[in-house]
C-alpha cells in the first residue's frame, strides 16, 4: 500500500504495546506472538515508498542490501561487509531451521522496529543507514505471526573476528530466544563489547501505515 502523508488519519486503533510482549528485563522472554491484538511497529522508508513488501535478500527498512550494507549501489569496500552479511544471515536462518523452525524466518519475514525508540536508537548507531528516510508507523491487520530479537546481535557477527561453530551457535541461540547484548555480556579484542539493544520484529502478516506519525531520519540542521 502506498504511504500518501496527505491523506486524512485513519480510525484510532486499540494499540499493544509491545513492551508487554517484550519487557526489557533479564530472565526467560517469550519472544514470539501469534495473535490477532493489534501492534504498533515501526520502520525507516524512502520518502513515498511502499510500506514494507521485501524480504532481506533485496532490502529492508532498515536502509541496507547484503550488497550494500550502508545502503545504495555497493563499492569494492562493500565486499567484506557483504560476505560478513551473508555469513551472519546464514548462519542465523541455519540455527532457526534447527531450533527455531517455528519463528518468522528473517530472510523472508518483513523486519520492523518494536518501538519507536528501538528505531531512533538504531538511527543513532547507524546514522547512514536512515539519512534522509522517514521513520514511518504501523499497525498489525488481523492474524498475525512476529517475533522480536536484539539486532546488536548482527552487529557482533559482523565484527572482524573468528569465532568458533560453538560461539556462533551460542550467539544464534541468544538472537533466536530474545536475550540482549547487554544480558550476556560479550567481549571483542580481550575488551568488554556492549552495545545498547535494539529490538527488530520479524514480521508475517498485514500491516496498514498510521498518518501523522513520520519523522525524518535527516540529521540535526539538514534537510
């Protein structure tokens, strides 16, 4: 459906709030819904663009490709990024075909924020990746499957080191059953690596936009 942030609000919605499914504490989460209870998600989009229809493999709302990670056309400075990519991605859908069968599959599920802060501190972390995107508000329509995962994960795979099949395993198993980096607690070059989460939705289901909530992902003093 094409987003027009022109056209008249649409009803108010009874709204979820995803904090109840997803509590920022440490413990046992269940980090996965099957529901009809409408949800507020987010995401960053192109001015005018589609609410999301894509899957990962060509692009997601959080601005990059697997060939571009920072978004637009790769470079030759890309191809790391892109086999670190592809590698994080393997390895993440390999351990959900094994344990996790039953979880949205991040290659084909539609890949939103939980919340509005989990979107502005992703721009925060990755200001490139949103610049001139607006962050853009929707509700779930109907039956709906969606689970929700720290993506600072993906940042610690995407890192310049070697872990072993056991660590690799270890970090899909944290990914997949909803623990944060800040729970675990990690460690990059023999230092302490922490990074605030950022909580994605894997998404399958519909989704309709919510009017007069765009915000710019432009930086401060630029338009």
């Amino acid at each position: 459906m094409y987003i027009n942030p022109n056209q008249a609000d649409w009803p108010k919605l009874p709204v979820v709030e995803t904090s109840r499914y997803f509590p920022r504490l440490s413990g046992p989460m269940d980090n996965l819904i099957k529901d009809t209870a409408t949800l507020e998600l987010f995401c960053w989009l192109e001015p005018g663009a589609d609410l999301p229809g894509w899957d990962i493999l060509k692009g997601s709302p959080f601005g990059a490709t697997l060939a571009a990670p920072e978004g637009g056309e790769p470079t030759p400075g890309d191809q790391l990024l892109s086999v670190q990519n592809y590698f994080a991605e393997y390895h993440l859908e390999y351990f959900r075909q094994r344990r996790y069968n039953h979880f949205p599959s991040r290659l084909h599920a539609l890949l939103q924020f939980a919340t509005r802060t989990d979107a502005m501190t992703f721009r925060t972390k990755h200001p490139q990746r949103v610049f001139g995107k607006n962050l853009v508000c929707a509700t779930t329509k109907g039956a709906y499957i969606c689970s929700f995962h720290d993506a600072s994960w993906l940042d610690y795979l995407r890192l310049p080191h070697s872990l072993s099949l056991t660590a690799l395993d270890d970090v899909a198993d944290y990914y997949w059953s909803g623990k944060t980096v800040e729970e675990v607690g990690l460690t990059f070059m023999n230092e302490p690596w922490q990074e605030p989460p950022v909580i994605e939705a894997l998404y399958q289901g519909a989704l309709e936009p919510v009017w007069g909530h765009q915000q710019s992902g432009w930086l401060p003093g630029f338009r």
